[in-house]
C-alpha cells in the first residue's frame, strides 16, 4: 500500500480511538450493562420463540421467521463470490491443527481380567449457527467437525447472508445451509420441525437472542458454550507501541455496540495484571511489551495473542487457530471450539468370569452398604 493509503488509514483508526478508548472502560461493568440491555431489548422473548417452535415445528419456525427475518425458512442457495482462496487456505490451517487435537483412546487392565476401554467416536450430526456473512466463522465450526468425522452438518445462518456462505459452504462441501437466523433458528436445529432433522449438538456464536437461544435448548441438546458478544483485553507493558494498542481496539470495535474491551497498564506490576485477567476471564488477551513474560501463565482467557505481531485479527482469518471462544466470564471453565466438540467418549468395559470373581466382595460390601441387594446379586454366576 503506497505510504499516502497508509496514512490515511491510520488516521481513521485515529480517529475512532476516542469511542473505542471509552467502549473499553470499565470491562465488568460493560459487562453487567449489556445484560442489562439484553434484558431490555427482548430477550425475555426468547423463551416464547424456542417454546413455540418445539412445540408447533415449521408453523412455528415459518411464522417467526416471517416475523423477525423477513423471510420464510428455506435452504439457501449459493450465490455471490465468497473469497475462495484465502477461505480455502483458512480451511486448510483450521484442518491441520484441528487434526493434531484428536485425544487418543486408553485402555487399562485395572484388576486381572478386568479391562477397561475409553474410545473417541465423532457425532453424528451438529448444527452450525454462522452470523451473517461471517464466513471464516462457518471454517471454524465446519472444518473441525469434517476432521472429527461427523456425518451430518447442518448450518443455520439470517437469510440477509444466506447465499453467500451458501457459496462458501459449497467450497468445502457442505450443502444443507437454511436461511434462518436467531432463537427459531436454534430452536428448529434443536428440536427438529416436520422439515429440519434435529441435529446431536449445536455449535456457533451468535448475539444476545441467539446465546439465550442455545442456554435454553442446552436442556435437550448439547451446544458448544457461549459465545458472544467479543471482547478483548489488550495489556500494555513498557515498550508497548500506542499505534498497536489503538489498532486492536478498533478492529474490536468493528463488532458493534456490544463488543467489550479494556486496557490494562502493567505499570511495572506484572502480578496485578496476572490477577486483572484472570478475574475477568475475556474471550480474547493481547499482551504488548513486556507484559509478554505473562504469556504462559494466564489461565482464563479464551485465546492469548503474544506480541505486536500477533493482531487478534490474524487469528479471527488466518493462523488455524479457532475464532469460537468463551465471553462474558465463561473462559473461567471452558475453552473454545477444537476437535473435542464434536467428539464424544464411549466407555467399554470387559470382565472375564475370573476378573468378575475378584470383584464380587467388593462389589457385595459397597452394595450392602448402599442398600442395594439386587446390585450384590447381580454379580452372582
């Protein structure tokens, strides 16, 4: 880019570094009122919408998808020009390190005769929430379950941006893509409709309605965890570069009003910010100058990105790394998408009539002790 397009790019992230400056200040408490707007803005409706669609199915669906979609449900079709080589190679880095994640089985004899097996088995169908447009998310939630092996892949993506990631679909041969977004749209890949096949697991980020929608369902189908709105944590230690700092809070500001970030100034005290990040436990962490030494000890955070040339935006489109992480707080317990989710384990136990033997006392006392004699019995041969 000639230096004059440099420059005028870099005075518009200038100018938008006050509004984001202000978005980032303060993070829980942004935290707290996005809730509360949430709450405000008719996600109390979700409930309704995810009730009403498993229970009446596509009338249901057509309904409030008329309603809140402008359009009837329907299988997208493809159209429009998705940007097939740097998708392609975002596909290919997601597929090489998703395919190192694959747990091995295990097996153990724990007693003579007694074996024990833990084996990993792929899904066999998941449904794919892809917010409008966004098609490197519909990489980072199918590329995954193609290399874990799932059968199935349905995705679920507003009809606005339908047949765009239609397209992109169609580049990695995928072709059951429904023009259907929010809540009904999470509801029908849950609960199945008279036309959609209920899916084994739900998958995808989404806004406010959309993450109600996968908490609720998560009664009856399995879901990935929440994930949305973004947010970032940017740590600025000494040799820090401002420009960077400003950079990262306006490509987080791209995510729209509820996007929610924060800049922690290390100011010497690498422990006080350790325990900053790890209380607020954000979906991404930047860590700029020498706030890097922090690197290998931050546990909660749902991707850490070492370095002034290691921009979240690199790992939301190019480096193979999953975009689909932990928000609001979630990165406490969970992790983002990998191989695992769309994966399950399968226990399978082998006794011979001498392993059994040896278990029988044990499996007596604790019986009697539990109060449950058919239990004792049963091990009786």
């Amino acid at each position: 880019m000639p230096v004059r397009g440099r420059r005028a790019q870099y005075e518009r992230v200038r100018a938008r570094r006050a509004s984001c400056r202000q978005r980032c200040q303060p993070f829980a408490e942004r935290r707290s009122a996005a809730r509360e707007r949430k709450a405000a803005g008719g996600v109390s409706d979700v409930g309704r919408i995810v009730d009403d669609v498993r229970e009446r199915g596509d009338d249901a669906l057509r309904e409030w998808a008329e309603r809140l979609d402008g359009a009837a449900p329907a299988r997208a079709r493809p159209a429009g020009h998705p940007p097939a080589d740097a998708l392609l190679q975002l596909a290919n880095r997601v597929r090489a390190w998703h395919a190192l994640q694959r747990p091995p089985d295990a097996r153990l004899e724990t007693a003579p005769g007694v074996h024990l097996e833990r084996r990993w088995v792929p899904l066999a169908s998941v449904g794919i929430y892809v917010p409008r447009g966004l098609v490197s998310t519909l990489v980072m939630c199918a590329v995954p379950a193609q290399v874990a092996g799932v059968e199935r892949i349905a995705v679920a993506t507003p009809p606005a941006g339908a047949p765009l990631i239609a397209a992109a679909a169609k580049l990695l041969g995928i072709d059951e893509v429904w023009a259907i977004g929010g809540p009904q749209a999470i509801a029908a890949l849950a609960y199945g409709t008279q036309t959609i096949p209920r899916v084994d697991k739900v998958v995808g980020p989404g806004n406010a309605y959309v993450n109600e929608a996968k908490l609720l369902v998560a009664r009856d189908v399995a879901i990935d965890l929440p994930a949305g709105p973004s947010e970032v944590v940017v740590v600025v230690g000494r040799g820090a570069d401002p420009a960077i700092v400003d950079l990262e809070l306006a490509a987080q500001g791209e995510h729209g009003p509820d996007a929610v970030c924060r800049v922690v100034d290390v100011d010497g005290d690498l422990e006080r910010a350790l325990r900053e990040i790890e209380a607020l436990a954000p979906e991404h962490v930047v860590l700029l100058g020498d706030a890097v030494a922090l690197a290998e000890e931050i546990r909660n955070a749902g991707a850490v990105f070492v370095g002034a040339d290691s921009p979240v935006a690199a790992g939301d489109y190019a480096t193979g790394g999953n975009h689909v992480l932990p928000t609001g707080g979630w990165a406490r317990a969970v992790g983002g998408i990998g191989l695992e989710t769309f994966l399950k384990p399968v226990t399978v136990q082998r006794l011979t009539r001498d392993g059994l033997e040896r278990l029988r006392p044990v499996v007596e006392a604790l019986a009697a002790a539990e109060g449950m004699p058919a239990h004792a019995a049963a091990v009786q041969r």
